[in-house]
C-alpha cells in the first residue's frame, strides 16, 4: 500500500463501511497493545459511508475477507475514489463484446484478472443457446478444466444477466495467470473448483423482472406521483431513500387515504411501510401467493436496496410463455393420432410399424416416416404440400426434443420453432374436425 491509496474498513454489525486515504508510512508501536502496533496514518474521508451506497458486486468484495487485500475487480479503485469524493458508486461497466472462444476468455482472465460477460455470451463460447441441463453441466466442466470459476453462477441469473469470470485458484492454467491473482482471490480460493452442484429450485431470479425502476422519495408531493403512475399504468410505485433503500410503497388505496382524510398530500401520508418483498435468491413458488395477493412483490438486495420489480402480471407472462408450447404439442400430437386412426398397421411405414404393434404412440419423428410415404400420403388426402408438412413437422420435432431438455430458460425462446408449431397446428384443424358442441 502507498500514500495515497484509499482503503476501505468494513464495520462490524453496523450496515456502514469506513473509507479514508492513507496519509503516512508503515509504524510499528511497540508500546501499544498487542492488536494496534502495526498501523498507518489514514485519514478516514468517509468513516460512516451507507453500505447501501456500494453497488452489490463491489460491497461484497469489501465484506468478503479476513485480511489486508486489494480490490482489484470491476473498476475497483476508480469506484472507491468516487464514493469517496462524491458518496456515490458510478458502478462497473463490462466488456461490450464477448471472447471468440474459450481460449479467448482464458486470455482475457489471464491478461485483466476477471472478464465480465452475459450468461448468454458464456454459454455461446461453446455454441450454446440455452441453458439446458445439459449445457450447464458441459459448461460447468469446461470451465473447471480451464481453471475458471463464474460469479454469480451462469444459472443463478437471468439469460442476459451479468457475471464474472476469474481464474479459479493455482492449477489449471499455468503460472502465469496465477500470478496475477490477488489476495481477495487467494483467500477465498486454494485450487481449482470442480463442476458445482446446480441448485435446482426455481427462485425469484430465474425470471425476468423489470429492472429499472420508477422510485419516488418521502417527501415528494403525491402530484409528483400520480402522474408517472397514470401515464405508465402503474399500480404502486417504491419509496427509497437517497441511497436506493426501501422505505416502503405507495399505491392508489394509499393514496386515496391520504386524500380523503384530509392530510398533507405527500408521499409520507399515503405510504404503506411495510410492502411485499423478495430477494433473487428465495424461492419463487414460496412467494407467488403472496404476489397473487398483493399484485406485486418488490425485489431488494441484503441493504435493502430496490433492484427490481415483479408483479402479478409478470407472473402471467411468464406462466404463458412457459406453458404455451407444451400445450399447443400436446394438441398437435392428439390431432395426429386422431389422423392416422383408420391406417391399420400393415399400411404403416416399415419404421414405425413396430410401435404401433406394441400399442404405443408415434413420436413427432415418426410421423416425419409417415408424411413421406406416398401411400400414406395419398391415403390422408390433406390439401397440402406434401414437402412443406414434412418439412414442419421435422422443425416441430427439434422443437420437442429441445423441450426435453428445458432446465432454466423458457421454451418460448425459441420464437421461430413456436410459430412453427402453432402454424402446423392450425393447418391440422383444417383437416381435423372437432365434434360439434
């Protein structure tokens, strides 16, 4: 450490860090009691700083370790001179474009100590799109062989959350990566990490929620209020404290309380202080009564500092996205049994005439046999393309096997494949009539 260095002292069971700027060398005081002989002058700018003020990635780093390290991590020093001159954290802003490869991001964790990049641009490193059980566990493994941790997990956040890719410990990618990691990184990591076990709970940050978030302040008039609420639509709007901290909610009831009893018209009469919140990491099937309830559930992190936003017509959303294609394949299937109900086995493809000998359904794949069998095809008299069905059902038939293989991100991501679906279903209504109500 040099003159002229900022450190940062966390507080014991106070919710507030120290931050001064060394001011003097190195003195041993041989006369002071045995746990402050070693000191340096500092002169502490900024000995009650709100934890709240610090951005989550970098208030962790500051809490994290038992001993003198340097935070070297996501603009560290330029965002620890900012709290100090202003009490403000400008936050980090990452790498725009990804690593072309594994490789690559090892040349980037290697040359800066970490390398910022989606969960999306990290998976693709390996040409994945989606984090399929699969996936993540190959992921996982690739970067354990690589000697590279992700923090958070690449499962923990949204598609196009952010994490931070660091070298894992002293194995793994020669000296010379290893050389470059810091105390922080030394203290919390002694070798490499194997592949983690998934947590494999749904929580509050595996869906999308709305990040920017409309906040107003105690002691804004409800003017200020109602205006964003009417022109956006909303139903309640958070109410933070300078440093982002909740303080509670005002919603139309509120509102309408503090008017009709008579009160001063400010945010503070028509406050509701104790909302419904959630962290990314509870449970999210814990709290969706609680969201059905209140319409909406506040998402805070550990200073109770508003991130986001999740509310009941979120939920929906997301219901739809997740459960619409199941539906429309299952409808799809049922139709095609229904189609090729009066073709006795002998008529059936040599492929899949077995299975239908052992009583089973066809798979979406057989039916591809079925389609471009010209017997088959002249015997269902569809008013199609014979090649067009063919080439649909083979696109819904991917589609079904990804499904299979869903573990975190919504079937629907896939537009395109959905499309194709409910296109294909259509066309088989046509053909398809259902009995009369």
């Amino acid at each position: 450490m040099e003159i002229g260095d900022y450190v940062v002292m966390p507080r014991k069971h106070l919710s507030v860090v120290a931050l001064g700027l060394l001011t003097g060398p190195y003195e041993y005081r041989a006369a002071a009691p045995p746990d402050f002989r070693h000191v340096r002058r500092t002169d502490w700018v900024r000995p009650a700083l709100e934890r709240a003020a610090v951005r989550g990635d970098l208030r962790d780093s500051m809490g994290a370790f038992l001993t003198v390290s340097e935070l070297s991590r996501r603009d560290a020093a330029v965002r620890v001179q900012a709290l100090a001159e202003t009490g403000t954290d400008p936050g980090y802003v990452g790498d725009g474009e990804p690593p072309n490869g594994p490789q690559d991001l090892v040349s980037d964790v290697r040359e800066s100590g970490t390398r910022q990049l989606t969960a999306r641009d990290l998976i693709g490193l390996w040409g994945w799109k989606r984090r399929t059980s699969d996936v993540i566990d190959l992921v996982d493994q690739n970067l354990a062989e690589l000697g590279l941790r992700v923090d958070p997990h690449f499962n923990d956040v949204q598609l196009d959350g952010l994490v931070t890719v660091s070298a894992a410990g002293f194995t793994g990618l020669g000296e010379g990566i290893h050389d470059q990691v810091r105390g922080d990184e030394q203290q919390a990591h002694s070798k490499v990490d194997g592949p983690r076990d998934r947590d494999l709970t749904w929580r509050i940050g595996n869906l999308p929620f709305v990040r920017e978030v409309v906040t107003v302040r105690m002691g804004d008039a409800l003017s200020q209020v109602i205006t964003p609420m009417i022109e956006s639509d909303f139903s309640q709007l958070p109410v933070v404290d300078h440093n982002n901290v909740l303080r509670g909610v005002v919603t139309w009831e509120g509102i309408a309380r503090a008017q009709l009893g008579g009160r001063t018209a400010t945010v503070a009469n028509a406050l509701d202080p104790h909302p419904e919140t959630a962290r990314v990491e509870h449970a999210l099937f814990d709290r969706m009564d609680r969201i059905q309830q209140s319409g909406f559930t506040i998402i805070v992190d550990g200073e109770n500092a508003v991130i986001g936003i999740l509310t009941s017509t979120d939920l929906a959303g997301q219901l739809k996205q997740r459960i619409e294609p199941f539906i429309l394949l299952e409808e799809l299937e049922r139709r095609l049994r229904r189609l090729i109900r009066h073709f006795s086995t002998d008529e059936l493809p040599r492929e899949i005439r077995r299975t239908m000998e052992r009583g089973q359904h066809l798979s979406l794949g057989q039916y591809v046999f079925l389609v471009e069998d010209a017997r088959c095809w002249n015997k269902l008299r569809w008013p199609f393309e014979q090649q067009d069905i063919s080439r649909r059902l083979a696109t819904v038939r991917d589609y079904r096997n990804d499904l299979a293989h869903w573990a975190v991100d919504a079937p629907a991501e896939d537009a395109a494949a959905l499309a194709a679906t409910g296109g294909l279903l259509k066309l088989l209504k046509l053909v398809d009539h259902d009995p009369a109500v």
